[in-house]
C-alpha cells in the first residue's frame, strides 16, 4: 500500500475494536508525518540552493569544517528547518533578516528557540547586519561556542 493508504484490514478478536482504530489513527499520523517530513525536506533543499546573502557569507566560513565542526545548512530538525546547525556540538545558528523583527515571527522564534533548546541545542542568534558590518566577530563568537573558549 501507499503511504496514504490505510493498512489491510486486519480481523480483531471481540472487543479489540479500539485496538484497531489506535491502529489506524497511528496510520493516519505517520502517513501524514511522512508528507510532512517531504514538504520540509524540499523547502529546506530550495533555501540551500537561494541562499540569503547573509547566509551565503557565513556558508564560506562554517563549510569543509573550516572552524574544526562540520556544519549543515538548511537544515531539518524535526518541524522546524535551522540555517546552520553542528550536530556534534547541539549548536545551531541562525541569521535573522528583517522579517524576523515583525511582532508575529519574533513570538513564533521565541517558542521554536525554546522547543530547540528542550531537545538539547544551544542556538547563537545573529542580525543580517552583524554579518554584513563585521562578519569576523560573528564568525569568532561561532568559534568561541564551539571550542568552550
């Protein structure tokens, strides 16, 4: 069967109806998790190949574990897509252009910033400007994150 297709129906004992409906329910999630994961998967692999500007500086310096860490772009993690994230150390950093400065984006990167430091991530935060009018800091500070010093 496809993945949006239930399962065969499977012939349950008296009384396991409810068994049988937790069944496809978990079906129903998975099938629409997977979607989910593809829409993610794809959107994520557009922004990596129309990258920010601001992205597309900070790429060249985090690329071929330049800093001693691998990284990944556009990445991602679980509902969520990162700009850059070092699955070895849990830190991931992100560079805010101006949308992020509008009421509703800034309450919704609070909540996801909140979300990603429960499972584990430390997260750095840079303006678009910061890049663009000293760049060799942000890149420090990434550093800094990364070696404890």
């Amino acid at each position: 069967p496809s993945p949006n297709e239930p399962p065969a129906r499977l012939t349950l004992p008296q009384g396991e109806g409810s068994l049988w409906i937790t069944l496809l329910e978990s079906c129903a999630d998975n099938a629409h998790a997977r979607n989910m994961d593809k829409r993610l998967t794809e959107f994520a692999r557009r922004n990596r190949q129309d990258p920010t500007w601001a992205e597309a500086m900070i790429w060249a310096d985090l690329r071929r574990r330049q800093l001693g860490y691998r990284f990944r772009r556009q990445q991602p993690i679980g509902r969520f897509i990162v700009d850059f994230v070092c699955f070895e150390k849990n830190l991931i950093v992100e560079l805010d252009g101006w949308s992020h400065h509008l009421e509703q984006n800034w309450r919704h990167d609070e909540k996801r910033h909140q979300r990603l430091e429960r499972e584990g991530y430390s997260i750095l935060r840079f303006n678009d400007h910061d890049v663009r009018d000293n760049r060799e800091s942000v890149v420090e500070a990434i550093d800094i994150a990364l070696h404890g010093r």
